[in-house]
C-alpha cells in the first residue's frame, strides 16, 4: 500500500525555536534528556507516531540521536519522556542520547512522522530498519531543528 502524505506535521518546542540553538540541558553536555516536543496538525487517521532524532553533520555519517516509535496520537512529547518503544541509536542504546558534537556548530533535526499503523517492532529495531518498516504507513511528517555548539 502506497500512503501518500496529504498534511504536514508542526512540530515545535517550549526549549528552542527552528533553526535556534538547543539548551545544554538537553545535551551530553546537561542532562541529556529529551526536550518537550509539541505535534500540531496530526491527522484524524493516525495511530502512531515515530520519533527520529539525527545529525546529518557527524563526521563520519548521519548520526542517529534518539528512536522511538509506537507513540499515542497525541500533541505533546514530555520532556525525559518515553511514551512508545526506544530504538537502537548510533551507540547501540535503546535511550535518547543528546546532541554531542565534536567540534563546530550541529544541526539536530528532530523528525515526527504520523503513521496509519503500529509498527510492533522489537528493541533491538535501528534507523534504517524503523525506516524501511514506516514506509508506505506515512501519511504525514515535520521536522524541528536545532542547533547545538560545544
């Protein structure tokens, strides 16, 4: 089944603005828990949502930060919260590991998608893998980014 995506997702935070930089707090350098995310424009026909936070500036390759999936439909994401099922990100954690760069100014896209399904994938489920299973399931997504310099 092909979905195709007909709205697209706003996703916002009480802790930084698009392209603004991120609180330490939110980093390796803080507490390295995740910000409050508030999800707008989900629609009616959602029964999850995936989270996929990642920096496409890492030196070696996009750098996947945080994966979770299975989330409610709902508006917001609390800050240090897991409300699905945590992925593998790029240091082999099921957790959300916060932006860390190791030298110059990062661009942390966090990456809301509204799926028409629950995926049911085990913990051990990594980027690629979350990716390949969500397509076609996507009927909507939005993107928030943030920076973060050390």
């Amino acid at each position: 089944m092909s979905t195709i995506i007909s709205t697209i997702l706003t996703i916002k935070s009480p802790a930084f603005k698009n392209n603004e930089f991120i609180p330490s707090k939110y980093t390796c350098d803080g507490l390295n828990i995740n910000p409050e995310l508030i999800i707008e424009d989900i629609p009616v026909n959602t029964k999850s949502l995936a989270i996929i936070v990642d920096d496409p500036d890492a030196p070696n390759g996009t750098f996947c930060h945080w994966l979770l999936w299975d989330i409610p439909p709902k508006t917001t994401i609390k800050e240090d919260s897991r409300p699905g099922t945590q992925g593998r990100n790029s240091i082999h954690e099921n957790k959300y590991f916060g932006p860390c760069p190791p030298s110059g100014t990062h661009h942390y896209h966090f990456k809301v998608y509204a799926l028409d399904a629950k995926l049911n994938l085990p913990p051990n489920t990594g980027e690629k893998e979350l990716l390949n299973t969500m397509r076609g399931h996507i009927i909507s997504s939005g993107d928030l980014v943030g920076l973060y310099k050390r």
